[in-house]
C-alpha cells in the first residue's frame, strides 16, 4: 500500500490537473475548429441530426429528439447546453447563414428566450448538408464516441468556410475568439481567387473581402481596424446603427433605427433610450417607441418641436448601443493549438483542408469505381459465353463451388465469379452487353478523371473552384453591413444635453454653492440660506449652458458647469464643496466667481498673489481634466502663508490696467498687457517690487481711466480719487505713496476697491461684521497723498474688511 503513495506537492498537482483541464476545454469546448469552423458541440449537433436523417428536406422534428440523441450518444454534457447550442445555429441575427431550420419560438433579438425543446421543431437547413456532402467516403478521421459505442468525426468535411461566414464567439481558460461573420459570396471569391494565387497579399483579398457583414446589418466603420484584425487576428470597428431623420406634423422631427450593431438587446437599448428621455439627460426626446413588426426593425424617437435633431442623434450615438465597439479577437484551433488566425492564414487552411477532402474522396470514389469496372468487365465477358457459364453453374453442386468453377473454368476473378453467381435469373433475360459497355466507358472516363484530380495540382483546383462557385451560386445574399472608411468622431453639443433653462446662482465666501429656479429666488424675500458669519462672494441670474470658475485664496480654481451645481430652494443653504472635493482646506474660502458663456471662447484669467506676483492664463489651461473630484492649481504660491488677492477674466486684453495696493500705503498701476500668459500650474512673474515685509492687500482690475478707487484704511480712514492720481508705470516697480505716514499715526491699507462715476454710495464691512454705508457725495475726492477722513470707529465696530459699491436691488 505504501508504495501506491507519491509524495507530491500543491502546485504539482495543481499545475498538472488544471493544465489538463485547460487543455480539454481549449481544443474540446470553447474554440472553433479553423477548418470546418465549429465547436464540438455545434459539430456534434450538426452530425446526429444528420445520421438520423433529420436534413432540410425531410420533415422537422422534436427538437428534444435531436437534444437527446446528441446527449445520448456523442456529448454527454447538459441537454439546455445543448440546446441553446442548436437555437443559436438558428437565429438569423446572430448567424449570418443559419445550420439549423427551427419550426418555432427560437428567441428574438430583445433577448427573449427560445421556447423548451419539447415544444419546437427543428432539421438542418439546406446549406448545412453541404457542411456534411462528403462525409461516408472516408475523407475525415472518425473516434470512438465517449462509451466507444460508435463513431464521431473530428471535423466535418464542409464545402463552406464557416469560421468566417458565421463567425465564433467563445470563452476558454486563457483563450477567447470573438470573430465576426462575412458575407459567403465575398469569402468565396477570396478562396477563389488565392486558389489561383497562393502568394496573394492582404490587399488582394480585401478586394473581395471587404468586411465583416454582420446579420443585423448596421454602419462598420474604420477600413484600419479591419485590416489590422485581417493581419494580425487583432483588431477594432466601430458599429453604427442604420437610423434616418425625417419630419412630422407641427415642425417635429423623429429619428428611426432599423438595423443596429451586432447582438445588441432591442429591448434593452429601447428601456436605455427612455431612461435618457425620463432623466432628461438630453433635451428634446418626447417619446421612443418600438415598432418592428415582421415587416423589419423599426425604433422611433420622436422629438420635440425645434429640438437638434443631429445633436440629439449624436448624444445617443455616444452614450447609448446604438454605437459600439467591435473588437476582432481571431482565435481558433489549428493544428490542435490556438492560434490567431488573420485572414489569408484561415482562408488558406481551408483551400488546404479542401484539397485534402477531395484527394480523400478521390481515392475512395477511384477505389470503387475500379471495382465497379472491374465486375462490369466480367459481366460483359460472361454474357459472351452464357451458355457455358449457366452449364459450369448447374453442374456446381453449391454456391462456393460453382463460384470456384468459374474461377478455374473460365479465369475469372473471384470478384467477377461473385458477381456472377449472385446475379439473379430475371436479370439474364435483359441483360443488354450495350448497356454494360456503356457504364463500362463512363467508368473509364471517371477513372481517368479521378486519377487526372490525385496526379495533376490543376485538376484539383478546377473542383474546389467548380464546388465554391457552385456554393455562391446557391447561397449568395445580397450585403447587409455597410463599410465606411473613417471612423467619426463624436462631439456631443452641450446643448442638447443641457435643458436651456434661466437660474439664480449663489456662491458663498465659506464655500456653499447653489442654484435655484427663478420662482424660489422671487418668494424667497431675500433669505438666501447662508450663516451670519458667511458673505456672497457671487449672486446672479445665469442659463443652464453657462460655466463656472470659482477661484479660491489657496490658488485654487473649482470649474462647474452651471447645470451641474446643486438644485434646491434659494432658501436653503445649498451644498457646500467639501462633500465633493476631497482636497478643500479648512482654512480656505472662495474670492471670486467668474462665469463664462462657452469654454471655446478663448479669453485670459489675470491672477494676483499678495506676495508680489502675477499672471494671465489661457481659459482652456485653466479647465481642470477631472474637476468633480478635487480642486485644481490655478497658480502656484511660493511661501507659506501666501494667497490669491485677487482673480480678473477678459475676453480680450486691450486697454485694462492693474492697481496694486500694498499693506504699507503704496500704490503701482501698470497695463496688463505686460504681463505674460503662462499655465495654470506656475507662480507667474513680479508684478510690484515689496519692501520691508510689505504684501499686497488690493489687486484691482481698471477697464476705463475715468473710474475712481476708494481705499480704506486700518485706522477708519477713508478717501476716493481717480485713477490717473496713480501714475501709469510699468510691472515690477516699486510703486508710489498714496498715503502720507505720520509720526504718530500708520495708515496701512485695508482694502479697497474700483467704481464708476455714477456711483452714489459704498458700502464698508468690518470684521465685526458691521456694515456701514458712505454716500459719496458727502464726500470730497482726494489727491494721492491725502488721507482722507475717518469714516468707521475701528474700537467700536472693528477693522475694516471689505468696500464695494452699493447698488439698489431690482425688483424680483
């Protein structure tokens, strides 16, 4: 007992099992067969319907029966593995040449399924019998069955070359194919015409073979795809469903598919569509209704009136089946390996498997028609001595003794004397020695012409060319993919994806952001949700197809398209960015919100940091590629401790200057056309020479030399004056005093801001979060080197924070 104990390790033992295990179901389950391009099962099908007599020209039959007898006999597996096996053989949308001739519910294209095999009816269809035309005349290997109970072959002898005709799909260990079907009449004249030229290029063949040509028909598109995967084994397409825009009643329009990609679910991208128009993930959709009946597939979208009919189309293009990705995986078994297989390579091992075929049945056919010759020969010699035969017969005393009578009698051959002693009597009396001439000949003629296709190349070409033409003839269909040599490219158009739609949006210094519709904003009375301790940093009406830049004071912008911000009542607080931005700080806050209408429209973002440095850049560097998640650079800040002062967007820079602002009372205006455009992801260049630990406190953007700037000091003091009393400079200066400093009292700037002449009053925030309003004409205009006059009581109220005009609010 000891003995029958092997010692052997996990992994050995793994390896060994699982390997054999990977080995069977590759060569034996999941892959097609590179010659007569079926699985084992298809092919088991397809032989014991056809040993049973179960062919298209003989009535259908249970397809239990024919489920059964495959089990039974050749594949003892599942019979629903099975089945479903001969229902797909039958489903002419799936393959582009059905084997099996169902009578029945076989499934339909919105995946329902088939019927229970004890309900439907099956036989093979015409062109599988050319699959098996030759078996029965030794031309392919026959095993053991599993029980060794009969015969199986290992291939079918097939006519057609159904690896491409009707494709493969599978899943192995290690292994998958997914080829496509062609049309038979392309690949036949490929065979054809590489049969005459062996060497032929792929160019030559893909004059013939123009594409895959998939049952469901559809729009393939990209020639380079097809011809890598007809190289290599390996490729991609594009399919396109067939659709058509036309026009309704009342200015509407409607959209129609009638052929979709290959083994795309109807009913699955209908419920997609219409989740699309529910959602309203695209405007426009009023309705999708399917309407295939058995005149043909037929998917109608109907439309609202005036709706992008082109966009909407591309949008579902894009975001639905009704385009996808086809990927050429050529894998089959040749030579009892996988391999992949390109084009020439599969067409030609099937020209080879051919020859082979009909050497085969050459051999056999020549074997018995020489014996038939033979026999005949001896018939037409025994007729010339009949009497003398009849005579040796009866005085025989048995069978075997007359049949070695006229062996030695007569010399016969012991085939011919078996022949002659089995022949019936009746037979005798019309028996025609013409007759027996004539068969003689044409057995001649076909010896001559059997010996002609085994002994000369050319002969045998002539039948495989006569078999494959005479194939096209019979089965050629018209093609149902069209070929399109470029791939499109999809854009969708935001505004089909976007209900046009006015809203009222607010962001906030602490970072709540929102949108609401106008009737919320207008029964609001003015609650607009946000803390005591918070400010609106941006408040306005905006559409739906706008976008959004919120920049903060850690150099960071946060993009949103307006559709995109948080729907809820204006009295609420709305959303704020930390629960979507993984990356928002504690200590950070917005400083400025710009909006724009189209991210093509080109423009700069001019930037400011209070350490000295500026920048503009480009508005496509500053559009994050993934902006949902987290905030992205807007501009780097070198020190720690340093922060954005401020943000400016212009369509054009022209004209617009800066006013900086420093801590220490000194001001430097200069154009911004000196200051360079560089990335989003850089500190930019000195924008204002600071000395002695000096910051800048204002950053403010002038459009017209007639607008005045108001400053306010930390001290409560308070002065306007033009902007030309800053003298225009150039970047990087160290600025001029637009305070005169005191012995005994510091003016530090606390900020600041720029306004119109039709401004009637400012409005001051303290920290203390006290607001006081100034009416300018309560005041006199200074000159750069005044201060002004005291407007806040810093003890009382607190330190000035922010200025901004003050404007009366429109009516809601």
């Amino acid at each position: 007992m000891a003995d029958r104990i092997t010692d052997l390790s996990l992994e050995t033992v793994m390896g060994e099992r699982f390997g054999r295990y990977s080995k069977y179901i590759i060569q034996e389950r999941a892959l097609p067969d590179i010659r007569d391009g079926l699985k084992p099962v298809q092919r088991r099908i397809l032989f014991a319907m056809d040993q049973d007599g179960n062919t298209y020209d003989h009535p259908y039959r249970k397809s239990a029966k024919s489920v059964g007898n495959v089990m039974g006999n050749f594949h003892p597996h599942g019979d629903s593995s099975i089945y479903e096996a001969m229902v797909r053989l039958s489903q002419d949308w799936k393959v582009r040449e059905p084997l099996i001739d169902m009578n029945g519910n076989n499934g339909s294209i919105d995946n329902d399924p088939a019927a229970a095999m004890r309900y439907t009816e099956a036989r093979l269809s015409k062109i599988a019998g050319e699959m098996m035309a030759d078996l029965g005349q030794e031309t392919v290997d026959m095993v053991l069955n599993f029980d060794d109970t009969t015969y199986e072959p290992t291939v079918l002898p097939s006519r057609i070359a159904s690896l491409f005709i009707n494709g493969a799909t599978g899943i192995s260990a290690g292994y998958a194919t997914e080829i496509p079907p062609h049309n038979l009449k392309e690949i036949n004249a490929a065979l054809i015409y590489l049969l005459d030229h062996p060497e032929a290029p792929l160019s030559a063949l893909m004059r013939y073979v123009k594409g895959p040509d998939f049952p469901t028909g559809g729009i393939i598109q990209g020639r380079e795809g097809i011809k890598k995967a007809y190289k290599t084994g390996r490729g991609k397409i594009i399919v396109r469903s067939k659709t058509e825009i036309s026009d309704l009643k009342g200015g509407k329009k409607k959209i129609e598919v009638t052929e979709l990609p290959y083994e795309i679910v109807k009913s699955n991208l209908v419920a997609k569509i219409d989740t699309i128009r529910l959602n309203k993930d695209v405007a426009g959709i009023s309705e999708v209704r399917d309407e295939s009946d058995r005149e043909g597939m037929s998917i109608v979208i109907e439309l609202a009136k005036d709706a992008n009919a082109e966009g909407i189309l591309t949008y579902l293009f894009k975001k639905t089946d009704l385009q996808i990705s086809y990927n050429f995986n050529m894998v089959a078994i040749h030579d009892q390996r996988p391999v992949h297989v390109s084009l020439q390579q599969g067409l030609q091992a099937f020209l080879d498997f051919r020859k082979n075929i009909v050497l085969k049945r050459s051999t056999y056919e020549l074997a018995k028609a020489q014996t038939r010759q033979h026999i005949v020969e001896g018939l037409i010699r025994m007729l010339s001595i009949l009497d003398e035969v009849v005579t040796t017969i009866r005085s025989s005393k048995n069978r075997k003794d007359a049949t070695q009578n006229l062996i030695q009698t007569f010399d016969f051959t012991q085939p011919q004397a078996e022949a002659i002693v089995t022949l019936q009597l009746y037979r005798l009396t019309n028996t025609d020695v013409t007759q027996l001439e004539e068969e003689f000949a044409d057995l001649t003629n076909k010896i001559n012409r059997l010996n002609l296709i085994l002994h000369e190349e050319s002969a045998l070409k002539d039948v495989i060319r006569d078999e494959i033409t005479a194939i096209t003839k019979t089965y050629s269909s018209p093609r149902q993919s069209v070929i399109q040599a470029d791939i499109e490219d999809l854009v969708i158009d935001t505004a089909v994806t976007i209900a046009q739609e006015d809203v009222q949006v607010l962001v906030s210094r602490n970072g709540y952001y929102k949108r609401a519709s106008l009737r919320s904003y207008k029964a609001s009375d003015d609650e607009n949700g946000l803390a005591d301790d918070d400010l609106v940093v941006f408040e306005g009406k905006l559409n739906t197809t706008q976008h959004l830049f919120m920049f903060t004071n850690k150099g960071n912008v946060i993009y949103r398209p307006v559709h995109e911000l948080p729907d809820s009542k204006w009295k609420d607080t709305g959303e704020h960015f930390s629960q979507q931005l993984a990356n928002w700080q504690s200590n950070e806050w917005v400083i400025n919100v710009i909006a724009v209408d189209n991210l093509e429209q080109g423009g700069t973002f001019t930037l400011v940091s209070n350490d000295g440095f500026i920048k503009q850049t480009t508005l496509s560097d500053m559009l994050p590629k993934a902006y949902k998640k987290k905030t992205a650079m807007a501009m780097k800040l070198k020190a720690t401790g340093s922060y954005v002062v401020n943000v400016a967007y212009f369509n054009k820079v022209t004209q617009q200057e800066i006013l900086l602002l420093s801590h220490n009372g000194v001001g430097l205006r200069f154009s911004l056309t000196e200051v360079p455009e560089i990335g989003a992801r850089t500190a930019g260049v000195k924008a204002m020479e600071l000395r002695d630990a000096d910051t800048i406190m204002s950053a403010l953007f002038i459009t017209d030399t007639s607008q005045l700037v108001a400053i306010v000091a930390k001290n409560g003091a308070f002065k306007y004056m033009p902007v030309s009393e800053i003298t225009h400079s150039t970047r990087a200066r160290k600025g001029l005093l637009i305070f005169t400093q005191k012995k005994t009292v510091a003016y530090r700037v606390a900020t600041a801001t720029i306004f119109n002449k039709d401004t009637k009053a400012l409005e001051i925030l303290t920290q203390r979060w006290q607001v006081q309003d100034l009416q300018l004409s309560d005041y006199r205009a200074s000159q750069r080197v005044g201060n002004g006059q005291y407007v806040v009581d810093v003890d009382k109220n607190g330190t000035p924070w922010f200025i901004k005009p003050l404007t009366i609010s429109a009516t809601k």
